[in-house]
C-alpha cells in the first residue's frame, strides 16, 4: 500500500473507502432531453471508480429545479432506473457512489420553464453573466421570490429525491448548497432580502437550508448524507461581508445534525469574492466533527498536505479526472497527467471528450476497466 495521505482507506458511514480521492460533482450535460441518465454517463462514472467515493454531477430534484441543458434528473422512474443501471456498475468497480440533490434557484430561465420566472429567495436579478437555454445563449431574468407554499413544495421535492436516490442504490446523498444555486441564494445576505422568517438573520436565512435537512433527514440515517458549502464562492453572482460569520453559523448547525460529510469548497480557482480572507479549511475542521472533503484547485501535492496536517479527511479533484480517467493509477504511482485546460468538449454532445478516454489508461489495468464498461 502506499505511504502516500490520498491512499489510506476512509471510514464514512458504515463503508471503508479504499483511499481518500473523491470524484467532484461536474456538470457534463450528456443526458439529453429527457434528463434520463444512460449508458455513456454510467462508462463515464466507471471510468472514474478508482476513487473512494463518487459524487454523481448535480441532479435536479424537479423540473422546477432545472436550469442546465440536457443535465440529469431524479424526480420519474425513467430517472431512477437510470441511475441505478449506474450505481450497480459504480458498486461492481468497488466504489461508493453519492447523489448530490441540485435546485438551480434564480442561476435558471424561463426557457426552461414554460416561460414561468425561475424561483429564488428574493427578487434579485443575477448578474455579470449570460445562461445557455435550450433556446440559446441569454440574459439571465428577475426571479420570483419564493412564496411559503413554494418553499414547502421544494422541500417536499427535495424528501422525495432523497427517496428516489435511495430506491437508485446511492449509497448516499448531498446536498448542494454552494455555487449560487438556490440555497445558497437563501444563506447569502445579498440575494436573499426577504423580510420574513427565511431572510434577515444568520438563523432565518439558514431556516431554509434546516428544513430540507430536516426532510432528507427523515428518509436516510444522517451518517450517509452531506452538505456542499462555497464560503468563498463568487460563481453566480455571490459572496456578501457576512460571509464568515453564516458559514461559520451554517457548519455549526449542520454539525449538530452529525450529518456524515461536509464537502467545502475552500479553494479558490472557482473565483473569490474577496470581500476578506479566504475561509480556509482548517477553520471548517474546528467546526465540524464529521468527514471534511476540502475542493477545488486541489493537486496531489496539496491534497496529501491538507489530509497529513488533519485539516481534511479527503480530497475531492474535478477537471484533472476529466481526460485522467485513472487519476487516482496516476497520482499514486506518479504517472504523467494529459492536459485538462481544454474546455471546448466539457458540457454537452455524447462520448467524445467525456467517456472516451480509453486509450489514455494504463495498460496494467485496462482489462478490468473495459470489463465493466460492457
């Protein structure tokens, strides 16, 4: 066994991991129009079973939740047998396979939603960018703020993903409250004005967020579910001053629930606000007694840094596992990496540029990975 961090085994939940790499949710828009996963999304997952655990990329929780062309769903039974013909295949390549549950919020458009307005907490416009509809290239729109009835149908969709992706064999579900998507857009002072008991105060802003813990909470022990947070994050138009004083109340909160993982996005090449210091993931440590991912930016040397020194538990890697699909082969055995600075075949389209990589595998472990890949 090696010697290095990233490849000790893991305990989460009730599973052994066999080393502490995780795959990072990525959106790759490769399950078409009718959002069912399929044979080239579950290559693409098996491609990449080296890793301890496997994020699945977001998933929508409902048609409401969409904003992402052709990016899969878990709310039909279409949906669940397709990812299930996926986790099967993860779970023979003896990996651990988590769904992340997705609600896009105000980062979606009427274009995806019969010309509704997309929902938010508040009605603030995101801006400094455009979104890729199904009608093209456009401005994003002034949301809805999100009335009490709305609130509690989006809560109640997130309970019924959560059953959903326990009946599609995940072992496991996240949810994702980072990036600028909806419940990040409730936390954050900026997109989130309401004068209710959902906006104001770290503890009104954060009510949302309780509630749908409290409602996936009901459907899977708390050791198998984690929480994905952006304390940095600018992506879709956030970051507000208080940024420090919510995520440090939000991980306090979430670890009162000993939920069994925080992923954190402590890295800073996904953009940063710079409305002060990076929150780093040592101060996530201090506050949170469960498994800590740390995300984003991440090489192996960093990586195996951050796990020695105790500041995290894993290590969760992204682009580098797009055209590395033997990333964890590579790293522990110190096999040059191909290129991943290419982004023209990231999002969207079929095999190429997503589970086409076979022949940048090693050799020495080909024939298994072709195996499952039939």
């Amino acid at each position: 066994m090696s010697d290095s961090p990233l490849f000790q085994p893991a305990k989460w939940a009730d599973f052994t991991l066999k080393n502490r790499m995780v795959l990072a949710p990525m959106t790759r828009g490769r399950a078409g129009s009718d959002r069912v996963p399929n044979k080239i999304m579950g290559d693409y997952y098996v491609q990449r079973a080296g890793g301890g655990l496997i994020i699945s990329e977001a998933t929508s929780i409902s048609e409401e939740a969409l904003g992402w062309v052709d990016s899969p769903g878990i709310w039909t039974e279409e949906m669940v047998a397709g990812w299930k013909s996926v986790t099967e295949r993860v779970h023979v390549a003896d990996s651990r396979m988590v769904l992340q549950l997705w609600h896009c919020g105000r980062a979606s458009h009427s274009d995806f939603h019969n010309g509704e307005l997309p929902l938010s907490a508040s009605a603030v416009k995101l801006e400094g960018d455009q979104i890729h509809t199904p009608e093209g290239k456009k401005d994003y729109e002034v949301p809805q703020p999100m009335t009490h009835d709305d609130i509690r149908r989006t809560v109640e969709d997130f309970r019924q993903a959560a059953i959903n992706a326990k009946a599609a064999g995940f072992d496991g579900i996240e949810v994702h409250a980072a990036n600028g998507y909806l419940i990040n857009q409730f936390l954050d002072a900026r997109s989130n004005q309401r004068d209710d008991e959902y906006g104001g105060s770290l503890e009104n802003r954060y009510r949302f967020l309780s509630e749908v813990m409290d409602a996936v909470l009901e459907i899977w022990p708390a050791a198998q579910v984690g929480v994905r947070l952006s304390p940095n994050g600018v992506f879709n138009d956030m970051g507000h001053d208080s940024y420090r004083d919510t995520f440090t109340y939000v991980a306090q909160q979430l670890n009162k629930l000993k939920i069994g993982y925080l992923h954190v996005m402590d890295g800073l090449a996904f953009g940063f606000h710079e409305l002060g210091e990076p929150m780093t993931l040592a101060e996530f440590r201090a506050l949170f007694d469960g498994l800590l991912i740390g995300n984003c930016g991440y090489d192996k040397e960093t990586a195996e840094k951050r796990i020695a020194d105790g500041d995290g538990d894993m290590i969760a890697f992204g682009r580098p596992w797009i055209t590395n699909p033997d990333l964890p082969y590579r790293y522990e055995h110190n096999v040059e990496l191909h290129s991943f600075d290419d982004p023209s075949q990231w999002y969207g389209g079929g095999a190429e540029g997503y589970s086409d990589y076979d022949e940048f595998r090693e050799e020495s472990h080909r024939t298994e990975l072709e195996k499952l890949s039939e």
